[in-house]
C-alpha cells in the first residue's frame, strides 16, 4: 500500500520509488536464488522449506538392530491340531522349538492317576521350556473332565481326543504311555515313565 501510495505523489518522487521497487525485488530474486526447493520463488512471496523426512524403519529390522529371529520350523510330528476339555482350539505347531511331552492316558486308569500328581506338580515349573501336554482318550467327556479337576490338571492343557486320532497318529495302544520330543522334532522316548523318571526326564530336557 505504501508504494501505490506514493505511486500518485510527484514525478520525482514516483521515479525515486520506482527505482528502490527495483533494486528491493533484485536484491530478493538475489537472496532466494538456490535456497527454496524447486527453483526461485517470486520476489516479496513467503520462501518455505520443506521439513526432513524420518525414515521409517524396515519392516524386518529386528527392535536391537540385529537381524530378525527366524521362526521355529515345524517338524512333522508336531504337525496336528485338536480342541481341549475346555472347548479351545490347539495346535501343537506353536510347540515347535522346544522340548515337548505328550502324556496319553484314560480316564479311569489307576497308572494315570498316579502319575497325574506328578504332572500336576512339575507341568506349571516347565511351561515355557519343557510343555507338558496331556492327550485324554478312550474315556467320556465327562469322566475326562473329572479327572482333570480331581487331580488339579487344569493349569496344563488337556486335549479331548475321544475319538482316538492323536492316539493313532503316534501308534499307542494302551495307557499310560508319555512320547518325549526334543527341540529337533525328534521322539526321544516312547513308553511307562513314573513320577521319578518323568521329573528327571523333563529336568534334564530344560537344561539342554
């Protein structure tokens, strides 16, 4: 407003305005010349710099900068799937890496309820490094859940294999039988344990 003002002075004046007009857009044009991104902008226009971008990290980045853990490899023999007594689905593949023991027993079997203590009281102490996993067969719903409660079992999942399909899967035939399998997917024992040989077993598997 103040040049259009002075603009409708007097001539002199008029020409004196001008030429500062002038020499203020050069020295602009000057200033500007290689500092905005995209080029010169218009003299007496607002210059803006765009602000630095953060790179986002990489999706497979692992959170300490190392490479990402690899996930387990599944074997074969923990390659099934089955519902437990309290209605939820399980997959033995999550086992992968780890030690793991199946214990398959009935519920009215006197060799499983002895061991059932033992299962009881060293399942919750190995839960993440040795799980415990107990496959109930060749028995009711019913009578299988009893056993659960009546021997504190319910901290350790129980599968519901009523119709025998994990039975057969691993060949046993009769109760009370544990399968050991180590961190490689291999069966390192198939068979009777007692409360000594399973608590042994299962120590020695966590410290490998």
């Amino acid at each position: 407003m103040r040049i259009s003002r002075t603009w409708t002075a007097a001539g002199p004046v008029r020409r004196g305005a001008t030429a500062g007009a002038l020499v203020v857009a050069l020295l602009g044009v000057a200033a500007c010349t290689g500092t905005a991104p995209g080029g010169p902008t218009a003299a007496g226009s607002a210059s803006t710099v765009a602000a630095p971008t953060a790179t986002p990290p990489s999706p497979t980045d692992s959170p300490t900068g190392g490479p990402p853990a690899a996930p387990a490899q599944v074997p074969d023999v923990l390659r099934f799937t089955g519902t437990t007594l309290t209605g939820t689905a399980f997959d033995a593949a999550r086992l992968a890496g780890r030690p793991v023991v199946l214990w398959f027993w009935a519920p009215w079997c006197a060799t499983c309820a002895s061991q059932a203590w033992t299962v009881a009281e060293i399942a919750p102490k190995y839960r993440d490094t040795v799980p415990i996993v107990g496959v109930a067969g060749l028995g009711e719903q019913k009578a299988m859940k009893e056993f659960v409660t009546e021997f504190d079992l319910a901290g350790t999942p129980q599968i519901d294999d009523e119709a025998g399909a994990i039975w057969r899967r691993f060949r046993v035939t009769e109760q009370s039988i544990f399968v050991i399998i180590d961190r490689d997917g291999t069966v390192v024992h198939q068979g009777f344990l007692d409360g000594e040989g399973l608590t042994a077993r299962v120590a020695a598997l966590a410290g490998a």
